[in-house]
C-alpha cells in the first residue's frame, strides 16, 4: 500500500472516532430537547457513517491499486536459447557387443547351489537373445525340447512375461520384482524363440539336475523363488574374471549381462539372418532393431558380392554387332 493514501484512510478514521464521541456528546446535550430540528438529528446521526465510509473506500482503494500494480519482470541474465534435445535410441559400441562371441558360456564360479543354474540361465540369454527380465519370469512348461532320442535338436522357447526388478516401494505387492507384459508387446502377446542345440543341452541337463517340475521357474533362487538381480550380477562378474584377461575384464566387453543379448542379436545380422525376422525374435520393431545395430554388422561385403557376381550382369554383346 502507497503512503498518500494510507495517510488519508488514517485521517478519515480518526475523524470518524472524533464525529461518533461528539454525536454522542451531542445527543445527550439534546435528550432535554422536545423537538429536535430533523436536520440535526440526520446530521448527528450520518456524520460518523460517513466518516467511516470514506476511510473505508480509500483503505480499499489504495489496496486494489497495490494489486493492480504491475510487478516488474525479473531480470534474467541473458543466455543463448537452448536447443531442444533429439531423444535417439542408444547405439550400442562395437567393443561392447563383440562379435564374434565365445563359443561356449563358462560356468560362474560361485556358490554351489547357484553355479549350474546360472550357467543354464547366461546360456538362454546367450542363445535366445531373450532379455534378464524375461529368462526369470519363464517356467519349465515354456521351453519346448525335442525327444530323448531327438538327438541335439532345436528346442524353442515361449516369452509370455517379463519380471523385472522394480523396487519394494513401487510395487502392490510389497515385492522387489513386478510382473508385466513383453517390452514392447500387446497385452497378453507371446513371441518364440528358437535354441540353439546346445541350449537344448544344457536345459535339459539343467531340468534334470535341479527335478524341475512343469510349473515351476526354470531359473529359481534360494527356496525356489525369483532369482535375484543382485545373484545374476556378481555371479556374471565372477565369471567373466574366471575367464577373461585382466584388460579385457577391465574393459566394456560383456561387462553388462544383457550384453548376452546385444551379442546375440549382434551375431544374427552378422550371419545373415533377415531383419525382420531378427526382430521377430528380439521382440523388436524392425526401425529399432536397425537403428541400435546397423552399425555393428560387419564382414558381410565378401558375401554380397559373390551374391552380386552370381547374380550376372548385362549379356554380352554377340559378334558382328
């Protein structure tokens, strides 16, 4: 509120006390009066009220100027206009998805109880592309093996759900894991995913081992439940020390354990197998699936152009033309 005016509604007030104490003096000065003059007795009686109504207005008024007020701009420093950030997908680096990969998954050297399984569990995501969160969620009932006496044969995997690690405090359950749909998939949607025949080995050997029973997860932690992230990890880590050079277990190669994936994924295109088709397998679209991996696709140009060379070119010319 601005001092002028704050000034004036106090002065107003301060007549109005001064008119009410001298209406009442004044009313009871005229109580001996028969017949007061009317316009006296209005005038007794509508000072003070007008009094209290001009402090009023100007209190208001003053106050509403104060509001109406514009409120200067706050100084900003002046700064160059940021350009928006172009979210693209993460490209994978070369040394981070090697290709060739191992041949053979190493079994992680902890404990005794987790050793075997893990080894099956690395060798699903190696050899299925499937990611962490969906190789806990399956059940021994989603893995199709050929017979006994199938020889090695492809097996095939069902990916129906993912059971990622979400935090306790995210979850209804109170649990550390949720369980959802396929990344990327309609509610509900599936997708299959042929094994290599020496996964078909190693899971049947792993079912064997651990008397899995249909409904039971095909990769179970301590007391058959959900396998833990923080298990996967330090068993991967130990695995990877157990095997590789010190600078190459120091460096990004397979650092992650779903660099079992990226490598898998990796040495499909690499083999030739169509986009689309990997991307089926992935559960990726096909834009996806190019924009993360184009860039690690190698040693095929041999390969295109003996396709080329076969496929001939314009005849040549007949003699005498």
């Amino acid at each position: 509120m601005r001092a002028g005016p704050s000034r004036l509604a106090w002065c107003w007030f301060l007549i109005a006390l001064f008119a009410s104490l001298g209406a009442n003096v004044a009313t009871a000065g005229f109580l001996d009066l028969a017949d007061p003059p009317a316009l006296l007795r209005v005038g007794i009686a509508g000072w003070p009220a007008l009094a209290f109504l001009g402090g009023t207005l100007l209190a208001h008024s003053s106050a509403a100027e104060s509001e109406a007020a514009p409120i200067p701009p706050a100084r900003v420093p002046d700064t160059p206009d940021a350009e928006p950030r172009l979210l693209e997908a993460a490209v994978p680096e070369p040394d981070a998805v090697p290709s060739p990969a191992p041949a053979s998954i190493p079994a992680p050297p902890v404990r005794p109880r987790g050793g075997q399984r893990l080894h099956a569990f690395f060798a699903t995501l190696y050899y299925c592309a499937l990611r962490p969160e969906e190789a806990i969620a399956m059940r021994v009932q989603d893995v199709t093996l050929p017979g006994p006496d199938g020889g090695d044969q492809w097996c095939e995997l069902l990916s129906h759900t993912a059971t990622p690690e979400v935090g306790k405090q995210w979850t209804d359950t109170g649990e550390i894991h949720e369980e959802r749909d396929l990344k990327g998939r309609a509610e509900g949607e599936t997708r299959t995913v042929p094994g290599h025949p020496a996964l078909t080995r190693i899971l049947r050997q792993h079912i064997e081992d651990e008397q899995l029973k249909p409904g039971d997860l095909l990769f179970q932690g301590e007391a058959g439940g959900i396998l833990a992230g923080s298990v996967i990890r330090r068993a991967w880590r130990s695995a990877r020390k157990a095997v590789l050079l010190p600078h190459v277990f120091d460096s990004p190669t397979g650092r992650r354990v779903y660099d079992n994936r990226h490598t898998r994924l990796t040495k499909w295109l690499n083999d030739g197998i169509p986009p689309a088709q990997v991307a089926e397998w992935a559960g990726n679209s096909v834009p996806v699936l190019l924009a993360a991996y184009a860039r690690c696709v190698e040693g095929q140009l041999p390969d295109l152009k003996r396709r080329l060379e076969a496929a001939g070119d314009l005849p040549e010319p007949a003699d005498g033309d």
